[in-house]
C-alpha cells in the first residue's frame, strides 16, 4: 500500500515542503531511501525501526521504499522522521490518516519526538502552500505558533510528544490503540503552550554574550574612546579601537549591547528566524533584541560567511542588523578579512556550493579591537 504524508526540511534561511512517499510492497524485508537524502536521513531508517516498534506498533516485515520529493532537491536534517514513521503505519494500515495534514519532528529510539532547527521557517513554508493543520514537536509548540504572528493566514499548530500522539491525531489505528501508555494529545490554547515551555537562550543575541553586559556608565577615563563608540553606533558607522593590552576596547565593546535599540516589527520577523535556524533552543516570542556576535578569531572562512553541508548561516548573517565584533583584528585571517567586504557592502552574501545557492541578509555594523604592534605594545 502506498502512503503521502507532507512534511518540509530546510534549505539556507527557508524551508522547502516535501511530500514523502512510502511504499508498504511484499518481499524481502528491506527499507530504501531515495531523494537526495543526506547522512542524517539515511540514518533515519534505524531510528524510525525502534521508534515504530517502542511505540507499540509492528515494524511490517516487508519492503519498504521511501522517496523524497521533489527528487531534485537535496534533503538534509531529521525533520522528516515523522512522516517516514507514520507513512509506514499508514501504509501498512496500521494507522489511517484523514484530512490535509503536516508533520515535522525528529524521532527517538523511544518514540518520543524531538524539536529540529529551523522549525518556524519550515512551518512558513507549510502555510504558503495551504496546509491548514501540523503536527510538530511538543518542545517546539511555542516556536511554531509565532508563524501565526508573521503570516496573517496562519496554520493551525498542533503538539505532540511521542509518536503515539502523533499518530492519534491522525485519526489513527484501525487495530486499535497502541499497546501500554493511552495516548495524550494537548491542544492547548497558545497562551497556555508559551507557558509550558521554558524560555531558551536568544540565539540572536550571540552565544559570545552569555551574561548581562556592562553599562557605558561602568566604564571610567577613555572619555574619546566613548564618546567615538556613542557617534559610531547612533549613526551605524565601523569602528576600530586600537591600544595597548588593558586600556579597555574589549570593555567598551561589551556595553554596545546595552546602548542598542531593539528591533522593530520586520526586523525582529527575520532575527526570530534566523535564530530559528541557528538551532541554539525552542522560542517563545520574536527576538526583540540585537544581536551581538563575538566570534574568536580562530573561527574558519565558512564559518564566517556561511555555507557547509547544510548551507548553514555564518557570523555575517547571525549578527545581521545588530554587532560583529572582532577582537585582536590582525589576528584573523586574510582570506576571512576580505570575504566581509560584499557583507559590508551589499547587506547580503550570496553562498554557492556543489547543488545549492543561498542569499543570506548580512546588514550588520562592524567594531574591531587590535593592538597598534605584534608586541602588543
């Protein structure tokens, strides 16, 4: 028996719905997977075997062929663990799905579902091609209901923590429910479902700045240093501080964060989902806060710029329309140096790399901190 189940997985800054197709046929035991599926999809076969058989249900002992479309399309990530599990209950009619249904989550040997990063673009993503319902991650819930405050036609958001739940609000189980534990399916109102999860780290805000940062009132002396870092970041201009070691330009810097204004409407739409991609932990609210990103200077050109296996964004795009902030300046690379010139220009980087092209926002202000020799003095 053959099962379609919608679903979406991540590409840059935007996610790209895929339908999953499996195919229940007599045979030989066996599960294929097609359709450009990266490492941590081709794993997703073990993974969804003990989830299946964890959860109560029989994993079919027939041949399984799963395909990934569109086939062109490179797929990367576990945000299709969901609906390979549930299109294998559904096609072995072990489970029967009615109505126009989503599903995103990555699964555990256990059955219990886990959120995945970028889970509000991939949410975006269902709601511009018309899925009215989605089952996501029940850690994830709050961070998919804000697709509501960015796109006036919203999705109807439903959480679900175990594969069983899952499962039970696709109308399941022809056999009847699952052995061991009832399901549980909490449609609790949004406000209620921001309650129950507890707020995680802003991952706009730069995982350099881990606590609260210095008052510009703190500082004593360096009065033209202030006063140079006050005109630079009212009229978002760069700067560079040079001077000696313990004359303050890594003092001065870490105040910036306090004497930033916080984003406005549209502005805090794309910060909320770039910090959605960057995967630093479930949102509850739109990031309202400017970013600040503090990298060391030993970090690579990718990770500068962006790009790798999943066409992650670099510093340049976590830190847009907020700091990069680069301390001992001389001491990063040339080729990393100079790849920030088209961010600096243009306020976006376009990334290329073997079957994938990205444009990530990079409109950021620069503050670099350096030493005036190698001596340090």
């Amino acid at each position: 028996m053959l099962a379609s189940l919608l679903s979406a997985t991540l590409h840059g800054l935007d996610g790209w719905p895929i339908r999953v197709e499996v195919d229940v046929a007599p045979g030989l035991p066996g599960f294929t997977l097609v359709g450009l599926a990266d490492t941590a999809l081709q794993e997703a076969r073990e993974r969804v075997r003990g989830a299946i058989r964890n959860s109560g249900y029989e994993y079919p002992p027939r041949r399984l062929t799963v395909n990934l479309a569109p086939a062109e399309l490179r797929k990367s990530g576990a945000s299709l663990d969901l609906a390979i599990a549930l299109g294998i209950l559904v096609g072995s009619e072990q489970v029967s799905a009615n109505g126009r249904w989503a599903v995103l989550g990555e699964l555990s040997l256990g059955g219990e579902l886990r959120p995945v990063p970028g889970l509000l673009p991939m949410v975006l993503a269902l709601t511009r091609r018309r899925v009215g319902r989605v089952v996501v991650p029940l850690e994830g819930l709050a961070e998919a209901r804000l697709a509501r405050r960015i796109v006036a036609d919203g999705i109807e958001v439903v959480g679900a923590a175990t594969l069983a739940e899952a499962a039970t609000v696709l109308r399941e189980s022809r056999r009847g429910r699952p052995r061991g534990k009832p399901p549980r399916v909490e449609l609790a109102s949004e406000s209620a479902g921001d309650a129950g999860i507890a707020a995680a780290p802003d991952a706009a805000s730069g995982a350099s700045v881990t606590e609260p940062c210095p008052d510009l009132a703190e500082v004593r002396g360096q009065l033209e240093a202030r006063r140079a870092m006050e005109l630079a970041l009212a009229g978002g201009h760069c700067i560079v501080m040079i001077g000696p070691p313990g004359s303050g330009k890594t003092l001065l810097a870490r105040t910036v964060p306090g004497m930033l204004p916080p984003l406005d409407d549209d502005e805090a739409r794309v910060a909320t989902i770039i910090a959605s991609v960057s995967g630093s932990g479930p949102l509850v609210d739109l990031v309202r806060t400017r970013p600040f990103r503090a990298p060391h200077h030993t970090l690579s050109y990718a990770a500068m710029v962006g790009g790798g296996p999943h066409m992650s964004p670099g510093e340049v795009t976590l830190a847009n329309n907020g700091v990069l902030f680069l301390d001992e300046l001389p001491e990063f690379d040339r080729a990393t140096l100079e790849a920030l010139r088209q961010p600096l220009e243009d306020g976006q980087i376009a990334i290329s790399r073997v079957g994938r092209a990205a444009v990530f926002p990079s409109r950021f202000q620069l503050i670099a901190a350096m030493n005036p020799c190698p001596c340090e003095y």
